[in-house]
C-alpha cells in the first residue's frame, strides 16, 4: 500500500488511467538490478527511482573519473574518485527516500551472479563489454529473469528485451562475440554526451512497461537509434531453439576470445624525464593524432599488424594511446610477431599526459 506521501509524490503516475493507484502499487513492489552506474546507467537508476520502483539494486565497482562527467551527468567534479555505485544510490536517495537502494561495490562475475540475480524480477544491463553482456544474458536464463538490453556507440544505440515471457535471448541475437579488438568502447573512440541518456531513457521505459503491463515491450525486436538523422528502426528476430543455456561459461573473458597478455606499463612522469631515450609509438586514429601528439611514429591500431615488421629494436618502444587499453592491444599484436622488441605500456594514455 502506499502511504499519503508516497501518493501525492507519484500523483502524475496515479492520473493515468493506464497506471493508476494498481500500476504504482506494482512498481512499488518490484526489485530491479542495474549492472553499472555509467553512462547507461545513470539516466536507468535516476527515472526507475522517480518513477517509484521498491528495490532498486546497483552493481558497480568503478569510481567516479572526470572523462565520466560528459555523459553520466548525476556525478560532479566533487565525486572524482569516489564510488560510482554509493555516490549515485546517496543522490537519489535524495530525490525519492520511499526508494530501497542495495548497493553492491564489486565486480559482476560468475561467483555473485546467480544469487544476486534471484533476488531481483527484473534486470536492466547497463555494461560496456562483451564478457559481461554474455554472463548478464546467461545468469539471467538461469534464473528466468527478463533482461533490459542497452547499448551505445558513437552515436548510434540500441535497445532490446530479452528472455520475458519465454521470448528471444541475446543469445539468439548474437551466438557469437565479435572478434577481439574489432569493436571499440567510448574510451577509444568517443561517445556523443546526450546518447546515453536517451538510450537508457528507453531502458527505463521497457521496465515500467513491463511492471505495469501496458503498451507494447521490445520482446524479439531491436530498437536502433541514430542521434544524427533522429532515425529509429525496429528490427524483430525470433527465438533460436537450438541455443540452450545449462550453466554459466567457465570463463567470458576466454569465450569472447579476450586473452590480453601482460605489459609493462611505463608512468607519464617517467616517460617525460626521458622521452629521448625512447621510441614512441602511436596507435590512435589520425584525427587523434592530428589533435594532440607527443612525436613519434604513428601507426593506427587497424594498420599495425602490416607496419610491425617497421618497427626499430634499438630503442625502448612506448606504446600510447588515448587510455592505454588500445595501446595494450597493440601490445598483443606486436608480441605476436616480433621478439626483438622491448615494448612498454604508457600507463594511462595520453589523456594524462598534458
């Protein structure tokens, strides 16, 4: 039951005929999981705890990063640093205290999933990575519960329900991972500010669809976005019988064919004393490049593994990139082909280094 204040808070909801006085009750009473508090997650857990869903989970284990505040805009330049998941539960707290928030400051893997996910009705997936979303979709057939699918990229996004009502996974969508390194995150090549708030304002929307049974829910259809024609489609695809899903991967990370080597990593502060002694290598994109560069040979990423056999075994080679996670990659590549070379990573990117 709700109480007089809960009623008067959630007044616009009641006036809908189609929600009414039922639909809120049944909010109310539902349990929701977010995977990550970023950049899909944010605008996810900001309308859920508005619109007055009971228990709201949030599983994430990252802190609050000054890049973050271009699109995850519930953090401010006070929070850098902090936890995503207890900063973002605190705040809205604020905005909606008839809201139970558990917060979960750790890692999503295959140890917690099970138990954490048969607490919850519903969950909405809020990652940025292959591993994650396989291990989200397979828990998620484990323990029967409907999944809320979100991505973005660039500026385009998508939005999907998987496993409600005996319908399609995001297995039957995509069986396979794509191949390593062929898919970048926002990290390496950007992300327009506004798309992720749109993006996980339609997950927002599927969950309360889906609590208080009106309109039509992203069942076995793909819902894709472009933020720079404001051109929506939606595909529909149909359940795969063949994919059975009896236990959880041994290991996502391995089945998504991420197998990153190890790297010595090299501090901004150190390459800076002695940048002569070195040789830099540069894997961004040419208009990275061509916006800020400290010298060095630049090859992209996509072309590296042509140009290795290019590369000097007289000097140290420090391999940069925007964040360090591309020039890991590259890392990986030149191993592969070339012995010789004494490789280090540039801790950070470049992003640090001004």
């Amino acid at each position: 039951m709700l109480s007089k204040e809960e009623k008067i808070q959630y007044s616009r909801h009641i006036l809908l005929d189609e929600i009414g006085l039922i639909g809120q009750e049944k909010l109310k009473s539902t349990k929701v999981l977010v995977i990550g508090a970023g950049g899909l997650g944010c605008p996810v857990l900001q309308y859920l705890t508005a619109a007055g869903v009971g228990t709201i989970g949030v599983i994430d284990h990252d802190v609050v990063d000054q890049t973050n505040l271009q699109r995850q805009i519930i953090y401010t330049i006070d929070d850098l640093g902090k936890s995503k998941a207890e900063v973002i539960s605190e705040r809205l707290s604020k905005l909606n205290p008839f809201v139970f928030f558990k917060v979960y400051n750790e890692k999503l893997n295959t140890d917690n999933v099970l138990d954490l996910f048969s607490i919850y009705d519903i969950v909405v997936d809020g990652s940025d990575n292959f591993p994650t979303r396989y291990l989200v979709n397979d828990a998620c057939v484990l323990t029967d519960t409907p999944l809320v699918f979100g991505s973005i990229f660039k500026f385009q996004g998508q939005v999907s329900v998987f496993n409600y009502q005996n319908g399609p996974t995001y297995r039957c969508l995509f069986p396979d991972p794509p191949t390593p390194n062929t898919v970048p995150n926002c990290s390496e090549i950007g992300v327009l500010g506004v798309l992720p708030g749109i993006i996980g304002s339609l997950q927002a929307n599927e969950v309360l669809k889906m609590i208080t049974g009106i309109g039509d829910v992203l069942r076995g259809k793909l819902l894709y976005f472009d933020t720079l024609t404001l051109q929506q489609q939606i595909l529909s695809f149909k359940k795969n019988d063949t994919i059975k899903i009896y236990q959880l991967e041994d290991n996502y990370d391995f089945f998504c064919g991420i197998n990153e080597v190890m790297v010595e990593e090299i501090s901004v502060s150190e390459v800076k004393k002695n940048i002569e002694k070195f040789q830099i290598l540069d894997v961004r994109s040419y208009s990275e490049f061509q916006n800020f560069n400290i010298g060095g040979m630049h090859i992209p990423l996509e072309k590296l593994t042509d140009k290795i056999s290019t590369l000097d075994n007289q000097k140290q080679i420090i391999v940069c990139c925007a964040s360090g996670i591309r020039s890991k990659k590259a890392i990986q590549m030149i191993k592969e082909h070339r012995n010789d070379l004494d490789v280090l990573n540039l801790k950070g990117g470049l992003s640090s280094y001004h």
